[in-house]
C-alpha cells in the first residue's frame, strides 16, 4: 500500500507523468487525485488576526475556515469541515 505521501511523490515525478502526455481525460484525473491526496497530508491550522475584531482566529491553513474547532464542545477536528484538509494538532495539546 502507496502512503499519500509517496502517492503525491510518484505524481509529481516528471517522468512518470511524460508516459501520459497528451491524454487529457488521464491529466485532470492526476490533477484531482494530486489535490485530494495533499490534502491528506496533516498540516498545522494557523493564527490569523480577525480585521473587525482583531482577534486572533485559528483557521486552516488550506482555504482559512474559522470553523476547525467545535464551538460547542472545544474539541478540534480532524479535517476541515469546508475543504477536507487533515489538520495537525500536534503542538497545540488538542
């Protein structure tokens, strides 16, 4: 079994890729298999400060929803629950 990580590598390997060169229905298919397996891939949310408020606001570092922790018990998601992305909470004692 391919880990995301490798999957992402062979993908964007130049000369794995130039054997199908000129296959459109085959290039968009990498494309959105590229997206959706680096989303996969944990990344850190980020501090953002809100310009209304200025408050700092924990988003996801993919498409910056405010919406990654759950308002109701405080408790963090695994993915962002607007664009998928794996979150990393791992030095933030979630």
């Amino acid at each position: 079994m391919i880990i995301a990580k490798k999957a992402l590598e062979l993908l964007n390997d130049v000369e794995f890729s130039e054997k199908y060169q000129g296959v459109q229905e085959y290039t968009e298919m990498l494309i959105v298999c590229k997206e959706a397996l680096e989303k996969q891939i944990p990344r850190k949310p980020i501090g953002k400060t809100d310009p209304m408020f200025g408050d700092i606001c924990i988003v996801c570092l993919n498409c910056e929803n405010t919406g990654i922790v759950n308002p109701f018990t405080h408790r963090v998601f695994k993915h962002c629950p607007n664009c998928g992305q794996a979150l990393d909470w791992s030095d933030n004692n979630a």
